[in-house]
C-alpha cells in the first residue's frame, strides 16, 4: 500500500442520489514515472451520471468522477522524458492496465482485462483512484496525452473520451472512406463530435434523432448533411437502404430495428452507448441484408494521441458548455433529460477551490 502524501480536494458522491458534494483525500505522491497535473477542465460524461448512481452496480463510495481531463503538469518523475511542468495535457477513462498482455502489445490498454480506470478503481499501488472532478491527479506517464496548441484545453477535454469513443470504431470498422454515407444516431455528446469526424474524413454524414428541435443546428452548426426524426415512418422510410454505416451513440434504451433498416446490404452499426438494460437485435434483417452489428469502447494510448492530433490538424473541439463547479448537481440533473449541448465541462480551476 502507498503512502498518502498528496492532498486533494473534489467533488464526491457518498450513495445512490448520485448528489455531488466537496470532498477532502488524498493522491500518492509523484513517484519516478509519474506526472502530476493540476486540473482546469474536466468534462462531464453519461458515464460519470451512471457511475454515482450507481447504475451499473459496481460503484464503490465515495466516487470523485470526471475522466475527460485537461490540465497542466506540475511535477514530474525522474523516469519522465515526454512532459515537462507548464505542458498542456489531459488523462482519459483509464490510468493504468497491466502492459503485457496481447491487447497492451497492440497498443489496446482499453481492452485490457486488469486495465485500471481513473475513477471507481484500485491502482497498482493500492490506492483508490478518483476522477477529474478534483483539483489535481498524479498519473503514470504512459497514460498522459498531450493536446495540439490548436485545441482548446476546456473544448478539448471532452474528446477525452467522447472523441476517442467514436474515432476508435471509425478507423477500426472503415468509416473514413470519403463519398461513403454515415448515419449518426444521437447528437448528445458523442454524436455531435462523430458528425464532426465524418466530415473530416470526407463522408456524407445524416443525423438521425428523435428531436426535430436539433435539426437546424445539426446542419447548420455541425455540418451534417441531412437529419432524419427516427419517430417520423415516412422520413425512416425515404431513408430506407441509404448508409454504409452508422454509429449508435444513444445511451438510453432504444429499438436497433430502425437503424438496420436505413443500412444498405452489406452495412456495419456499431453501438457505442451503454444503456443500462439490454438491447432487443432482430437477426431477420442482418440475415436478408448481410448487415453486421458491432460494439466498441474507448480507444488505446496511441489512439487517443492519433486522435487529438486529428483534431488538432483539422481544428475540431467539443461543443461544450462550461459550467462552475457548484453547478454540478443541476447539470446532473440535466444531463438525465439530455439537456445539454453538447458537453458540459467544469471550471474546475477557477471555480472548484470557491467551494
């Protein structure tokens, strides 16, 4: 077990209500390999929502959530060449896998079966990790990315993990053909950065919702070429046969029978939420269609870098909105009724240390 030495102060929940509250712990302090970052910015994620209510059923309390980090370093290990004090940099969904298995080989840390997430998790050395949501994190090397100059560090956060989860099946299942069509269902904080990439790699990229309200942003804003209401029948049925591929980002239960049905023979969706019950598949039209339906989570190190230089070479950001620390418990409560466009982000630096 460590030795506590680094204090630390953030925000926690402490059971099911969810409620976040300020919270006093501790970190470890830097060792030779790691980093330690004073946070600014950290992105409000779904996950972070299910995760203090515990709607997944594995939450230890008290959790400090927030894995969509953005800071600058501080201090770093004797062991540290990448990073120095002052650099901009930002810490993902985890913080930690075990390095040798064949999915670490890979550059797949994310896949990894002992991989160590940044909050509601044990770390190595047998501390309790906690999230961004806080005012500093101590982090191995290895799991620290850096941001291009050119995105923002409060914009930038988000991509963290709302950006790597849908650049990662992008690249992986062929979506960054240029002239093919994409199909986004959702434009919550996954979609509407999903749009942004199709159009960076050059696809036709449609919106599909179940809000007529997004439509207007979706086309002008985002850049989206069209938008179908996935309630309208006679807009689902026009659209019938249409997309290569689509990208299913809603959180919230939903019927996938729809979506198969806008893919042309030969289509691939893959899903990407995490609803907290299963899903209905139909296999009728994966059969006739020779359709395939596929999952992904977030992407690995390497990955993530790939991507915030992606961004960085095309000038891509969340779509975010910033909120102070004490809000946190409204935007909660906002984020439930996806009331948000299209991330919220935490002043955490100038806002977490009023509290």
């Amino acid at each position: 077990m460590a030795e506590f030495q680094h204090k630390a102060f953030g925000l926690a929940a402490t059971d099911t209500s969810g409620v976040l509250s300020p919270f006093h712990f501790s970190r470890r302090e830097n060792g030779d390999d790691d980093v330690t970052i004073k946070i600014l910015y950290c992105g409000v994620c779904h996950s972070d929502l299910h995760t203090v209510k515990n709607e997944w059923g594995f939450t230890q309390y008290p959790v400090v959530p927030g894995h969509e980090i953005a800071g600058v370093v501080t201090k770093v290990g004797n062991n540290v060449e990448k990073f120095k004090a002052g650099d901009r940099v930002g810490v993902g969904v985890i913080v930690n896998s075990c390095r040798t298995c064949d999915v670490c080989q890979q550059d797949l840390e994310s896949y990894c079966a002992k991989m160590i997430f940044t909050y509601n998790s044990t770390d190595k050395d047998g501390t309790r990790t906690y999230g961004g949501y806080s005012d500093t994190v101590v982090v191995d090397q290895h799991f620290v990315l850096r941001f291009p100059d050119n995105v923002p560090s409060d914009a930038g956060a988000p991509l963290l993990c709302a950006g790597i989860t849908v650049y990662s099946p992008m690249k992986y299942y062929g979506m960054t053909e240029a002239g093919k069509h994409l199909g986004v269902a959702g434009l919550g904080g996954l979609g509407h950065v999903a749009v942004k990439f199709g159009k960076a790699f050059g696809l036709k990229v449609t919106v599909i919702s179940t809000s007529p309200k997004k439509k207007a942003e979706a086309l002008n804003k985002l850049g989206a070429d069209a938008f179908v209401v996935s309630t309208d029948a006679a807009a689902l049925e026009a659209a019938t046969g249409t997309m290569d591929f689509i990208i299913d980002t809603i959180a919230a239960v939903h019927q996938l029978a729809p979506l198969l049905s806008l893919l042309k023979m030969n289509g691939r969706l893959v899903t990407v939420g995490l609803p907290d019950k299963p899903l209905d598949l139909p296999i009728f039209p994966l059969v006739a269609g020779r359709k395939m339906i596929g999952g992904s989570d977030f992407g690995g190190i390497k990955e993530t870098q790939e991507m915030l230089d992606f961004c960085g070479k095309h000038g891509i950001a969340a779509d975010i909105e910033l909120i102070r620390a004490d809000e946190i418990n409204a935007a909660m409560e906002r984020l439930a009724k996806s009331d948000v466009r299209y991330r919220f982000v935490i002043d955490v630096g100038n806002s977490l240390a009023k509290l």
